[in-house]
C-alpha cells in the first residue's frame, strides 16, 4: 500500500503514464487515472505500474477523461476508481459509453465546481485535441483516431492550468493559446507515442520537439511532462524532452519530479 498523498494547496503529481493529480482551489482533480500493473493490455503493453496506487489517492472532487477508447490513458481500475468520483468530465462520446458520473463538455464549452477553498467556481473548459498527425483521416465526427479532449482549469486567485490529453498538433495548441491568453502551467503528454498499424507510425502525442514548441506558443512558465514512460509504445522519454527544451533555450519552464512527488503551482 502506498502512502497517502497529501493534500496540497496548488500543485500537480504525475504518478506515472498520462495520470497527474492536481490539487487547485481546494479540490483534489486527477486526469486519465490509469492503476493497473505492468502487464499486456490488449494491443498495448504496459511497463510499469504507478508510483501511487489508488487508495492512496483518496478520495477525489473530479476525474478528467481525455479518452477512453484506449487503455494507456483508462485501465481497468483506472474506470474504476473514476467511478468512485463524484464528477468525471470528458468528450460527449466518451461521456456516453462510460455514463454516469460522466458528463460530456464539447470544445469551447465550460464545467464550474464550488470551490472549497471560499474563492468562488474552480471552471473546467474543455479544449481539443488531435491524437495523430493533422492529415490523418478523420471519423464521421472529425476526429482523427478517436475523441480526444484537453482541458483547462482556472479562477480567481488561481493559476490557469492547460492538461493536454494525446494532442500531436501544434496548430491546437496555438488556438488554446489564442483563446485563453494566461496559461500559467501546462501538463503535456509528450511520449510520441507511435503504433506502427497508424498513419505510418507517425506520432499520435507530441513528440519532445513538439512539446517544446508547445510550451513556447503556450507562453506557461511551468510545464509538466506526462505520458512519456510506463508503456512500450512511448518512442521518446524523458532524456529526449530534456534535450529537446535545452535546445529551444526552454530548461527553466521544465518541472521534472519523480513520480508521486509534487511540484508546486505559482498563482
């Protein structure tokens, strides 16, 4: 059994794959909660289990679901410890294969949540997402291999803060930037993760370049990286997203932590 991870003012965890823990405005938030152990996942493998399980979560205000049409960023126990929640948000598809407690936010659309911490609403916008290259071919709703979602969390006194789900496109990217201008710190999935069966195994997550650029057009002081290691289709890992921001001259927005341990958020 894990320790308990202790409640925060303002800061993030990433546990390890896609899934961080947020804690902001006195709600306690955790996106795409993957828990199972290493082990095959239908046609994915995953390598390592989380830093924290889910007991040691506890007992959480709100679940994000970039996605749940793949196991990498929703297991078994990952579904089921969302469950538990008394608030998951997500695309309007996946809000409708998972069902209650899910609620589906289109792009541009808002979730408010009372804030425990007296200061008002914590508001949940919902921003898109492209899971592949901007060409690749898109379903009958456009999306390109399934609905992904991102999200971005602010309020007063709060920093703003944008969680990318499986986003390979700078072009989404710079119109999150456009439309919500104050982006303080940014959680990107930044693996590259490739399948060879999919768009010739181009990347369906930023790359380390990419999310370099990503933060940069962001303008975030702050960036996390997440969804880099834990599965096997990851084609970058951190040592290439080191590089990747020492070359762009962007160490100092880096914030690197071992999984479980928290980095704080600056107002």
């Amino acid at each position: 059994m894990s320790a308990g991870l202790s409640r925060q003012e303002c800061a993030v965890t990433v546990l390890g794959g896609p899934t961080a823990v947020i804690d902001i405005g006195g709600l306690r938030v955790v996106s795409d909660p993957t828990f199972d152990p290493a082990g095959p996942q239908g046609h994915l493998t995953k390598a390592a289990g989380p830093a924290v399980d889910a007991d040691a979560v506890g007992a959480v205000d709100l679940v994000l679901v970039s996605h749940e049409a793949h196991p990498d960023n929703l297991d078994v126990r990952g579904r089921a410890f969302a469950r538990t929640a008394p608030l998951i948000l997500t695309g309007p598809v996946a809000a409708e294969r998972l069902g209650p407690p899910a609620t589906g936010l289109s792009p541009w659309t808002t979730h408010a949540l009372p804030r425990p911490d007296g200061g008002g609403d914590l508001t949940v916008l919902a921003v898109p997402a492209v899971h592949g290259p901007e060409d690749g071919e898109r379903d009958a709703n456009g999306d390109v291999n399934c609905e992904v979602t991102g999200f971005v969390l602010s309020g007063q006194g709060l920093p703003t803060v944008y969680v990318s789900g499986d986003n390979a496109s700078i072009r989404t990217v710079a119109e999150i930037s456009r439309r919500v201008p104050d982006i303080a710190a940014a959680v990107l999935h930044a693996g590259a993760a490739r399948v060879p069966a999919k768009f010739g195994g181009r990347p369906l997550s930023l790359d380390s370049r990419g999310a370099a650029a990503a933060a940069a057009v962001l303008g975030a002081h702050t960036v996390i990286p997440a969804h880099y290691d834990g599965w096997a289709h990851f084609s970058e890992g951190l040592p290439e997203i080191e590089r990747a921001f020492h070359e762009a001259g962007l160490s100092s927005l880096l914030r690197v932590a071992p999984h479980g341990t928290w980095v704080p958020l600056a107002p």
